[in-house]
C-alpha cells in the first residue's frame, strides 16, 4: 500500500539543501516507503518546554531511485508498540546517496545544518534559539503589553513613594532613653495597681506639636511605659519621655496630611496611624522603617488592633465602610458596611468577638446608626437599638472590670451602657457637667476603674465618680480645648492630657 504526499517546509532547512538536491529537482518525487529498510528512526524528544538541539546524522540510503522523503507525524502502529507518546518532530531527507535524520537533545542551543552536495560533507551552524530583530523593524507589541509596559514606571515610582522610610527626628538622648526602664516605673512593676487619686500638680509642659493634638496614648508594655504616643494636625507622629525628663524623643513624618489616629502595637515596638492622607502606616519605633503600609480609599479618622489578635487592626473613617486588616499579607480581611458618611470611634469588646462603631448619623430616622454593634467574623450587625437620642458619639471607652462602657455623647454628657447583648443603656447614670461642642473630646477610666476622667471643650479636665456619676474634681489644665486624658497604666495619679492648640501636659 502506498500513498502520495506533499510535505511543506517553511524551516531554514530547505534552504539549506536546496543546493544539494538542486541536481535531481526536475524528476523529484515524494513517496512513503514501503519495505522496512526505508522506516525512519524516531526519536523521543525531552521535557515539553525545553529548548532542543538538532543533530544531523548522515545515514545510507539503499534506494538508488534518487528520491527524498519527509516525515512530519510517526506511524501509528510505532506509537502503539512503544507506548509512548511520540510528539517529536522527525524528518528524514534523502538527496542522492546521502539521508539526514534529526533528533531532539535537551539544551539550551539548535542547530542547523548545511550539506555541501559535492563531496557529501554535513557540517553543523550552531546558534542561539533567539528571534533576532531586522534593522529597521520594531516587533509588535500588542496594545494590553503596551499599557502594561507604560504603567510599569508609575507603580514603581508609587510603591518606593508608599513603602518609603519615615522622616525620623531624634531628640536629645532619644536612642539611649527609648528601651530604657523608669526608676521611677521598676517599683511599681511587681505589685498591682493601688488605688487612683486626683492629680493635682503639674509636672511636665510639653509644646513641641505646631497644630492641634487628636490622640495620645501610652506604650502598653509595662515595662516601657514611660513612653507616650502623640499624633498631631501638624502631620508628625512624636514619642515622649513623659515620665522622667518630658522631652521628645523621636519624630516620625510618614504622613502627607494631618495625623487623626496612631495607636502602639501590643508589643510597643512598632506605632500604627493614619490621617487625612488616607495612608496607613505601620512605623518602628527605632529605625523608622515601615513595617507595612497601604492606600486606603478612604481618610481615616480612628484605628484600633484587635485584642487577642496583634496583626489585625480596624480602621474606619469618612465612609460607611469599616475595614480589617491584616498587616501579614497586607490585605483587608473584611468590610463592614452601614448606612452612614463617618465612623467616628471603634471599641472592641472583650475576647475581641463583637466591636462597636460611632457614627455621624443625627437625621430624623438614624437613631438605630449612632452605635452599631458588630460581629467580627462574620461582618453580622449584631444589634443598632443601642442609643436612641439624636447626638452624636465621638467616644468610646471601656470599663476595665466590669461588663460596661461610656459613650460621649454632643450633648455634654456621658452615658452608661452594658457591653452584653443587648447593650441596654443604663437610665439611671448619666455623668454631665463638661462640654463637648463638637469637639473630638475622648473619656477614659482610670486602671481601678473608680474614677472616669474626660476632657471639655473650655480646657477644663473633670473627674468623676463610677459609681455615683459625681464630679469628684475639676482641673483648668489647658486654655483651648482638652481632646484627651488618659490614666498612666502602671503608676497611680499619674494624667496625661492635651489640647487644641498642641500643647501636652502631665499631671500627677
């Protein structure tokens, strides 16, 4: 049985031994050989993928008949004796006396061949399996690469500008002061926390902050808490020696915009923020450096890590959605959507199962969305019939031994709520006397919980009672209005307090 076919080659290949078969083109024919001295060898080429060498090997062509075969598919009964699967590309080609069989070799080179047809001479060209461009001749490039390639510069300029260092100031005797340990916190280290009385005496006045403070917090590491955290309109981030000289020690300008929020890590090793810029940023504290950072849709206004787990934080802001993040993969874990424009505070609840949220909703209808609560895991609004006047919340605060929290309230008032389901506001307590006004005004308990501070919207700092929501004590501390007060966590009767105006005071 035999058949006739036209084999069409579009390699360098027939070129090449187009001389040698030059002599023979008038009576060429193409014809499958019939006896099984004409079969081709077949070779099993390597690993798909690979790039191959061809090899030329000369071999005897016992059929004077002067014709050239080319075999482009191996037979099918070869494939099924073998058991394998022959994809190769073999091709034999007989010219006179002479036939040139092709075999795959797995390297990185191919090679090409051209037989000098008069002394019968097969002599190899090596090169490199590269497409070589024509002077003259750009290759296309298809528009999606185009855009891509054009691209390419602008993320990279916004990447180094994202994950660049923070501008970081040292103050005087900064690094030697920062891991210190206070002579005055080491004695207090060991025991508990003895009972909290009102500062009265102020001790240090610091005034470094050119535009209003939002926030100050102390560094959670017992151990390292003479160390205070402040974050300003004037876009800086500031570490102070709050307990032994009052100085500032380090300055970080990671922010392009006001700073609204900063917060320590568990470990005080590293401060998370977040302003206007809509940029989150997590900075450590000696080198600067930024352990994470992102661009966020939205501008932030509030930031807090989860209890249990130090690698999740949330942050809300001028949006109805709240975002959990994951600083491992730099990702949002989850979103929390509610029909607001801004969240104002987050408190998490203990264990870190269930959170709030302080919203700017004041319409008509909105009292079900002044404070929402959630379910962390599955994003679930759990309840939002917690408080039903029309004001504003721009504070949360829990109590640290019992199930309880105070939300500050526009109406120059303080009110008690329960941190178990329901959340059922407690009628009966209701801590007023200071101004808020619109302020940001924060409240805070004391470490024993006997005593709730806050600040006023006149620069005054009140205290009052827990338990019979009676003012205990007023301190005119500053001339603008007091955004924050906060308790020191190891040492008793030690306040820390600070204004519009920038300045930070510590009282004691």
């Amino acid at each position: 049985m035999s058949s006739s076919l036209v084999a069409y080659d579009d390699s360098d290949s027939e070129a090449e031994t187009e001389k040698a078969e030059a002599p023979n083109t008038s009576g060429r024919q193409t014809s499958l050989p019939t006896s099984s001295e004409h079969d081709p060898q077949y070779f099993a080429p390597g690993s798909l993928g690979t790039k191959s060498t061809y090899e030329m090997q000369p071999t005897e062509n016992t059929d004077s008949s002067g014709t050239s075969t080319v075999c482009e598919d191996p037979p099918e009964h070869y494939a099924q004796n073998n058991n394998i699967d022959l994809t190769s590309y073999c091709r034999r080609a007989y010219s006179g006396r002479t036939a040139l069989c092709m075999s795959y070799k797995n390297s990185e080179q191919t090679s090409s061949f051209s037989t000098n047809s008069g002394n019968g001479v097969s002599q190899k060209r090596i090169h490199k399996d590269s497409t070589t461009a024509t002077k003259g001749i750009r290759p296309y490039i298809p528009k999606r690469l185009r855009q891509e390639n054009s691209s390419m510069p602008e993320k990279k300029e916004s990447d180094q500008r994202e994950s660049s260092d923070c501008d970081v100031k040292l103050g005087i005797s900064g690094e030697q002061t920062l891991r210190k340990i206070s002579e005055l916190i080491k004695p207090y280290l060991g025991s508990k926390y003895k009972l909290t009385e009102v500062p009265k005496s102020l001790i240090f006045y610091m005034s470094k902050h050119s535009g209003p403070v939002n926030e100050i917090q102390w560094c959670p590491v017992r151990e390292q808490s003479h160390m205070l955290l402040s974050a300003s309109m004037d876009k800086t981030i500031k570490v102070w020696d709050a307990v032994d000289t009052g100085r500032c020690l380090k300055t970080y300008s990671c922010h392009s915009c006001a700073v609204r929020a900063a917060q320590w890590s568990s470990c005080g090793r590293r401060i998370l923020s977040g302003g206007f810029d809509s940029m989150l940023h997590l900075t450590d504290v000696e080198t600067g450096k930024q352990v994470f950072s992102s661009k966020n849709e939205f501008r932030i206004s509030v930031l807090k890590f989860h209890p249990t787990e130090s690698n999740i934080f949330i942050c809300g802001g001028f949006s109805p959605e709240v975002k959990a993040w994951d600083i491992r993969t730099s990702k949002v874990l989850r979103l929390y959507k509610a029909s607001v424009q801004q969240t104002l505070d987050i408190l998490f609840l203990p264990e870190g199962r269930e959170f709030l949220t302080s919203t700017d909703a004041v319409s008509r209808d909105s009292a079900d969305r002044t404070i929402i609560a959630w379910d962390f895991q599955s994003a679930a609004k759990i309840s939002n019939q917690i408080f039903h006047e029309r004001y504003t919340c721009p504070s949360l605060t829990l109590h640290p031994k019992e199930s309880m929290f105070v939300a500050q309230t526009n109406g120059n008032y303080m009110a008690l709520f329960s941190a178990q389901r329901p959340y059922r506001i407690n009628k009966k307590k209701r801590y007023e006397g200071h101004k808020v006004e619109g302020f940001a005004v924060g409240c805070e308990f004391s470490p024993d919980g006997t005593l709730l501070v806050t600040g006023s919207s006149d620069g005054k700092v009140f205290f009052y009672n827990y338990h019979t929501a009676r003012i205990v004590r007023t301190l005119s501390a500053h001339k603008e209005a007091c955004v924050s007060a906060i308790f020191h966590p190891v040492l008793p009767s030690l306040l820390a307090t600070c204004d519009w105006a920038g300045e930070i005071k510590i009282w004691q």
